[in-house]
C-alpha cells in the first residue's frame, strides 16, 4: 500500500477528527504548503502558520506515522499541518479544491449527536411543549413569537413590549460594558434588530419607523457605557439606518413630520447614521419634506456659520445637515454655499466635484479638482479619490493619456505599491512599460541618496527603498528586492517576507532573519513565545540541512542557551527537541 493510500482523505479525517480535519482542508486550499517532497513512503513539506512549520508524514511497518514542529502535534496528536500536507499529496480530482471539508466524515461516528436529525424527527405536540416552556424563561423568543404571530393575521405589533425588549438589550444591567463583554452585548443587540427587519418584512413598516428611531436613541447613549473598541456601534447603527430608510420608503410617512425628527436624530446624536440625512432621504421627502428640513435648519445655520471653530455649538453636525439639503435638493452651488464658510478639505472638493458631475457641469468639476489638488498637494495620499475622479473625467472625454498622466503624477508624488498598482490598473495595455517607468524612477531616486544615509528609518534610502522592495516582490522579483533591502535597510515584516519568498532558492539567507525573529520571541518571556522560537528554530534547521551546512543550525542554538540559560521553561523545551 502506497503512502497517498495510507494518508487518504477518509484516512486523514479519522486521524484527525472532526474539528481539525476541516482547518487542514483550509489550509490545503489555501494554497499553505510549501515545497512538498513525496518518496515512496514518506512526505515532507513546510506549512505556512503563524510561523513555518516542518512536516513528515510516513509509513512504519504499515502503520501511518507523522511528525509536525507546531505545538499541538507535540503530544503526537494529527494536527491541521499534517492534514493539508496529506491532501496537498492526493489525486488532483479530489484535492480541497473540488470538495467541501463537511463532504469527508470518519468512518465511525465522532462527537455530538445530529441534532438536525433528531428535531427533525421529534413528535409536533413534544416541539410545541419544549418551545412554551423555553418562552417562560426566555422572554426574547415571546416577543419574537408573540410578533410573528401578530405578523400573519395583520395585527400591529405590541410597541411597549418592543420598546422593552430594545431597552434590555442595549442596557441589559445599565452598568458598563466592558471590551470581554461586548460582542455578547453586541450579539443581543443585532438579534433584536433582526427581529425589527422581521416586523418590516411582514408589513409593519410604520411600527418599524418609530421602534428604529427609539433604538437609534438607545444605540447613541450606549456610546458612553460600552467600550466599543471593536466597532461594534458601527454596524448597528448601520443596519439601524438602513432599516428606518427602507421602512419609511415602504410606507411614505408625513414628509413634514418625518423632516422634523429627521432634523432632531441628525443634530441629536454622536453617531453618523442619520448624518446627512436629506440627501438619502429626498425621496421620501419631497419637495415638502425637504423644505422643512430646511426651514429648520435655517435660523441655526446662521447662528453658527461664522464660528471660529467647525466644532462650536455644534456647527459641523448643522453644516453636515445643510450639506444634505443642498445635495437633496439637486442644487450644486447652495452645496458650494454651505461649505465654502470655511476652508475646504480634500473630501469637500470632491463633494462638490461629485455634485457637480452629477449636472453635467464637467468643466466646474475639473476646475474644483484641480483647485484642491493644488491646495492640499503637501497631502498627496489624502488625493487619490479626487486624481481618480479627474481621471474618469478625462477618460469620458476619450482622453486616455491625460487620464494615465494623473496617476503618474500620483506615484510620483506618493510612491506606494497602492499608486503604483493603480497606475497600471489605468494604464491597461501600456501597463508594463509604466510598471518600469515606476521602477526606473525609484532607483533614479535610490541612487542620488548619500551611502551614509541609509539602512535605517527615517533615512531618505530606507524611506525611499521600502515602496521599490514592495513593488519587486509584487512583480516577483524577489533577488532584485533582496538586493534593495540589502542595501537601505527595510522593515523587520519586510525582512521576513522576502525571507519566506527566498528560503527555496537561497536557504542560508534567509536563517539570519528567522535567526532575528528567534531571538524577538524570546524577549517576549512568555511561554507561548517561547514555543514560537523553538518552532522558528524547527525550520531553520530544515533550511540548513537542506543547505549542507547544519553547523549553522548548532550555533544559533548555542547562542540561545548561552544568552538565555536562566529561562529554564524554554531549555526545557529544547532539551526535549534533544538540541
């Protein structure tokens, strides 16, 4: 018996188990293994984790045996790694590419009971009991039932039980929530909301309007007891925002009274969900709405216009709001207006460009473009969306040289593998000869940099190398790259990128880094670190014996025991490697 029939998938799932046969699909599809060897009855390859991984997988008097540097397979356990080196190894007709990780089970059953199959095959009146009685406890799944109840024959929704049942879920003890905390907060939160897009899908869009509004209001509070590190008012508010339009674009409420509390959710709230409000809201507005929004806002724009400060008495949330109105109403120059009263940002110009190619006034646009361009051109990464609004319009006018000349400008103001990929993208068929244009201007610049002015940040070399070596190793130039950061200096994420994409051709280059990263994992003094280093060493004796030369190999860890003796838990960890 071969060893692919030995490591089969049905074979490797068994080995594995159901929670880590499906990682290992994961990682085989994803492309992680690296230089497989195959001989006749053993495999060897490297597995790209958070650190290169060694590999074997091999049959010792029939009996399938493995070995991987990662922690887990330490206790002789079949890790993810040795799953996608086997799979890496099948038929190309069954490798994860042409299978779902859920499609390959064990032969004996492992783990929990099918649930599916089990409901699915409980008695109605038994799943009607477990339900009412889970309701008695769980007040939730009452009011969503109760809701969806009331959804089928028409009636509206119990609004008091609703508002309740918000109330509870932004503010479940009215204490802080900490950052371990809030993605549960979070999760109770979305499932309320969920319930809401619920009501809004059977009909109960006007319920839905005002129960949105109130927990909009809770989501704002909830901004000052919840660390919300994670973002998570982000996407609630989001969905919130998107909810309330599609609920009132269903059921066309008062444009008037809709334009007031509009008004009053727009200026009111710390959260940008109703921020410039009229704009998307036009048409559910009107013209009457819209009117409104700006009778409203009128008087208290003219209280604060002349503000020395954007952030006084709240002028940059009313200024948002006549921004919106203006937009709503399809005037371009009362948008110009209203943010002309103070010096205009990058993102102003292109507003008002945006607005102006919206009316077919592409020469105004042109001209506003230019004008920032020029004001904010001390900024150049904070123009890219402006450059590629002039582009577009060159480009309609069937002037598609113009249009590249934007973005060369672009890189050269701001070299970046962002622009100059961009560039390219623009360029279409002259893409390979701007790819050396950009190429041949940044060694240009490399080479007026004095020798001594290099190697480290924020020497101009260093400054000026790192945007080349990204770009080399874009195109694939890995040598040409390695050569760059040989000479400037580059970054230490830099470092171990090219050292991973060189390891192949040129393994002895490539250990001084790793050798780096060892050492940077030990001065950490933690014991996962620790096993990360030892991991890291794993592979770097791989590469030297594979290079010829283990010497290598017996020096950097003499290194580690001599400077690193008194950290008794990592030489135990290489005692048991046996180095």
């Amino acid at each position: 018996m071969g060893i692919s029939d030995t490591f089969s998938a049905a074979e490797v799932a068994e080995l594995a188990g159901p929670r880590v046969f499906p990682r290992g699909v994961g990682y085989c599809a994803d492309g992680r293994v690296e230089r497989p060897v195959t001989m006749d009855q053993r495999i060897e390859a490297t597995v790209r984790g958070s650190v290169p991984y060694s590999v074997a997988l091999w049959i010792d008097a029939g009996e399938p045996k493995w070995s991987c540097t990662c922690p887990y397979a330490e206790d002789g356990l079949f890790c993810k790694h040795c799953v996608a080196v086997a799979l890496s190894a099948a038929p190309d007709e069954i490798r994860p590419s042409t299978f779902a990780a859920e499609s390959i089970r064990p032969a004996e059953p492992l783990g929990d009971p099918d649930l599916t199959s089990y409901v699915e095959g409980l008695p109605h009146e038994r799943l009607v009991d477990i339900v009412l009685e889970q309701c008695e406890s769980d007040w939730a799944l009452l009011e969503r039932l109760d809701a969806e109840a009331r959804a089928d024959p028409g009636d509206g929704p119990k609004l008091a039980s609703w508002r309740r049942r918000i109330d509870i879920a932004f503010a479940p003890h009215g204490e802080f929530v900490p950052y371990g905390e809030v993605d549960r907060w979070a999760a109770g939160v979305l499932d309320v909301i969920v319930g809401l897009e619920r009501l809004a899908d059977a009909g109960h869009g006007g319920a839905v309007i005002v129960l949105a509004e109130h927990a909009h209001r809770c989501a704002d509070a909830a901004s000052q007891y919840i660390d919300d590190s994670a973002g998570w008012l982000t996407e609630i508010e989001g969905r919130l925002s998107e909810l309330h339009l599609a609920a009132c674009r269903s059921t066309r409420p008062d444009p008037v009274a809709l334009a007031r509390r509009l008004v009053d959710l727009e200026l009111a709230s710390e959260l940008d969900g109703f921020r410039g409000a009229a704009a998307f809201y036009s048409g559910v507005l009107g013209e009457t709405g819209i009117a409104e929004y700006r009778r409203i806002l009128k008087p208290r724009w003219e209280a604060v216009k002349n503000a020395e400060s954007i952030f006084a008495n709240g002028r940059s949330r009313i200024e948002r709001a006549m921004a919106g109105v203006a937009t709503a109403s399809g005037d371009p120059d009362a948008l110009i207006e209203v943010l002309s009263e103070r010096k205009l940002g990058p993102r102003d110009y292109l507003e008002i460009a945006t607005s102006l190619v919206d009316f077919d006034r592409d020469e105004e646009a042109i001209a506003w473009i230019r004008r920032g361009m020029a004001e904010w051109a001390s900024q150049p990464y904070q123009l890219r969306e402006l450059r590629g609004l002039l582009a577009d319009l060159f480009e309609a006018r069937g002037e598609h040289e113009v249009a590249v000349q934007q973005f060369w400008e672009g890189f050269e103001a701001e070299p970046s593998l962002a622009t100059y990929r961009a560039l390219l993208a623009r360029a279409g068929v002259d893409a390979a000869s701007q790819s050396k244009r950009c190429i041949d201007e940044l060694r240009a610049r490399l080479a007026s940099v004095p020798p001594d002015d290099t190697r480290s940040w924020p020497a101009d070399g260093f400054r000026l190398a790192a945007p080349l070596i990204q770009i080399l190793m874009y195109e694939g130039d890995i040598d040409a790259a390695w050569e760059v950061a040989s000479t400037h200096g580059a970054a230490d994420a830099v470092w171990w990128d090219l050292a991973a994409a060189r390891e192949s051709s040129h393994p002895l280059d490539s250990i001084p880094v790793y050798e780096r990263e060892v050492f940077s994992h030990i001065a950490q003094r933690k014991r996962r670190s620790y096993r990360a280093a030892v991991d890291l060493l794993a592979h770097i004796q791989y590469l030297a014996d594979r290079a010829g030369d283990s010497g290598v190999f017996e020096v950097i860890v003499e290194h580690v025991r001599t400077e690193h003796r008194a950290k008794w838990s990592l030489m135990e960890m290489l005692d048991r490697k046996k180095w």
